[in-house]
C-alpha cells in the first residue's frame, strides 16, 4: 500500500492532500484539542491553518510512515519525529489510530483474496499474491490482474497501491518500489542485470545496516558487485548459511512459496518514552506504563488465540544500548498478570541506574490456545500473587525496581 498510515488519515482529512504530513507518536492534548474544537461538523472542514505542525513537537516519538509531499524533504519512515521537524518544520503531524489501520488492512486483503486466493500477509499494509493459477493471471506478464487488484482496492478503499509482478517473491517485493505510488512493475528474469543489478544492496529484503556496512568494507555496494563475488568467498566472510543466501539472491534466486497459513514466532509491544525516565524517580509512570504493555500483549494473544511459553523484556538506555531478558514459563499463559509477573522477574536481571528510553514487552515460544489442552487463564497469577512480586522487585541492589 503507498504509505498506508498517511493514506488512511488523508481520507479522513482530505484537505491534507498534496502538503508534508508525517504520521507518528501517541495521540497527543493538541490532537484532542483540534477534534473536540470541531464539534460536531466533519473532520474535512478543520481549517489546514489549526493543525499541529512538527516544529511545534517535542518528544521521543518516530516516524511511522509520512507523506510523499513530506519525503521529498528528506522525511522518513523509523525517523525521529525531532530530526524530521529540523528538516521539514512546516509539516502537518498526527497520531497513528490503530484500529483504524487495522479496519483498512482487512479490507484490502478481503478485496485482493477474492481476486486472487492465493495470498501471504507481509504486515499490516503488505502481501504477497500468487497469480499463476488465477484465471487471466498470466495476460500481459500480469499486469492486466495487477490492474484489476488495483482498481478493485481503490474502490473497496480509495486507497492507492503498487505492484511489483516477478517470477519470484525475491524479485516481486523488489519490483513493487520502482513505480511508486499506484505504479505497476513487472519484471522478467531477463531484466536482472540491467534493473536489479544496479541497485544497492540493501534493496534486498534481508540485508540490514549491519550487513550491507560489512559489504561496504569489502568494496561490494551494488548487487551487481555482490553476484560477481564467488559464492566461497561469501560464505568465509558471513557464514554458510548466509553468504549461500547472499550468492543466491544477488543472482535473482527465490524458491520460496506464498504460504497462506504461517505461524507468529512471537508477539511484542514497545514504547518509546517522550523523555527519559528513572526506575526510582519515575516508578509509578514506569509501572503503568509497563502495566500497560503486558495487558497489551495478553489482548493480541488472546484476540488470535496463542498462548506463550516465553516472556521477555526489552529496555533501551539513554546512551542507546539495548539490553533483553527472557523468562520461561512452567505452563504456557495469555493472562495479563501472569505476564506481568514474569516480566517483573526479567526486571530483576538488568541494571537500573540509568535512565530509560524505552520499554518493550515480548510473548514467544507461542502454540495454539486450543492445542495445549491448558486453561491459561487459570494458570495466571492471582492479584494478591502479583501485588506482592511487585513488591518483591524493590529488593534489586542497583536501583528500585518499577
């Protein structure tokens, strides 16, 4: 979807079309402020001059997606909200609205499965779709089907998308970025070396910073450069496992299927703090917070019906280091107090004395609720259980524990 976050929030204020929004942050008093000022008339008569512009933003908050008007400044998705304010300060920012995204997401993916059955969730706002046995899927290399998806979602939504067609999902996820916003992109395995190749490496789906920095130490920057390597000479440097998968997809190998059914390896919620906070100073703010996060996860386990063997934390320090922790559970849980509980006990295993950026709270080791014959629920911890494991957590020799 073309930046689905900013897309959703300009059908609900289409006088934002055309000009720099960024989409990012919790919902903020200026955000209730403008809604409630409006009264009861629609949200498309706000006048363009009362919304929050991003000079005006202080906090910790990211980029969630932004705008193309916005990106044309250099604006970003996974941007800090601050460094994106000192590059376009006349930009309109508002909150992301979750279950508003969610709602289109749905409905987009309804709308393309019954087109084409075939289809593999990437996320909130991608897939991939497997047209070869789709009636009229092969016209034109497809992209008459890719047409058709495009119209019918633009009908079901009026949202736009782009499409990359390829032989493999590789080659698709690549091609679905070069026409953008509502483009078409087939690409033939003949247009390798003159469309892929001359790309960075890190325009393939799995080669993060850290991997394309060790590329660029070794003079490979391009994936051109990187399919000229010998697939030896990867694998002494990455590892077989690795540099094989590096060899094989520079050269546009993927035989990977679109899978329908996949299961989560985990589920996390995480929060980036507006200002840094203290375990001591700050514990009541830190304990809600962290509360909150908890319940958050049990609801998305019980909402798709897993249950989690393993919880863990996740804290990010001032100075940007990042430590995690991880709890095993005896009996499998979705409650929100049990997994307070066992996150509280990861909290016992870091360092306290600095301050804290951010908070996150993991579910892995997940199974099926119905497939562990175990009423997770009643495995919880009781209240008074928890109140006191709370307490317990002040016992940590660095600092008193949230």
């Amino acid at each position: 979807m073309d930046a689905f976050f900013a897309s959703v929030e300009l059908l609900r204020y289409p006088q934002l079309k055309g000009l720099p929004v960024v989409i990012g942050g919790a919902r903020r008093a200026v955000d209730e402020a403008l809604r409630a000022a409006q009264g009861e008339r629609a949200l498309r008569f706000i006048p363009v001059a009362d919304f929050p512009r991003l000079k005006d933003y202080v906090g910790r908050g990211v980029i969630t997606t932004a705008s193309y008007a916005a990106r044309q400044f250099g604006v970003g998705s996974a941007m800090g909200l601050m460094k994106a304010a000192r590059l376009c300060p006349q930009a309109i920012v508002l909150p992301v609205d979750f279950d508003e995204i969610r709602r289109f997401s749905r409905l987009f993916k309804r709308t393309i499965a019954e087109i084409a059955p075939l289809v593999q969730d990437r996320g909130v706002d991608e897939v991939y779709i497997d047209f070869t046995d789709v009636p009229g899927g092969q016209r034109e290399g497809g992209r008459v089907l890719a047409r058709l998806i495009q119209k019918s979602i633009f009908q079901a939504t009026g949202l736009t998308c782009s499409v990359g067609v390829a032989p493999n999902k590789l080659l698709a996820k690549m091609a679905s970025e070069f026409d953008k916003p509502n483009g078409i992109s087939v690409l033939h395995e003949a247009d390798l070396q003159s469309r892929i190749w001359p790309l960075a490496c890190r325009k393939i789906n799995g080669i993060g910073p850290k991997a394309d920095e060790k590329l660029a130490a070794l003079g490979i920057h391009t994936i051109g450069e990187l399919a000229a390597q010998d697939r030896q000479f990867l694998v002494a440097r990455f590892g077989k496992s690795t540099g094989a998968w590096m060899h094989e997809v520079a050269w546009g190998r993927d035989s990977s299927p679109v899978v329908m059914e996949s299961e989560p390896v985990s589920m996390s919620r995480e929060t980036t703090f507006e200002r840094d906070l203290h375990a001591v100073r700050d514990k009541a703010e830190l304990g809600a917070i962290f509360t909150r996060l908890c319940e958050q996860v049990a609801a998305d386990l019980q909402r798709k019906g897993y249950v989690a063997k393993t919880i863990g934390l996740k804290l990010r320090y001032d100075d940007f280091r990042s430590v995690t922790r991880d709890q095993t559970l005896a009996v499998a849980t979705d409650d929100g107090r049990a997994i307070r509980k066992a996150a509280g006990q990861c909290l016992k295993r870091v360092p306290l004395a600095q301050r804290l950026r951010l908070l996150g709270v993991r579910a892995g080791a997940l199974a099926k609720f119905e497939s562990t014959g175990v009423n997770a629920s009643s495995q919880a911890a009781t209240p008074t259980a928890l109140s006191q494991a709370a307490t317990d957590l002040t016992t940590n020799t660095t600092a008193s524990l949230f």
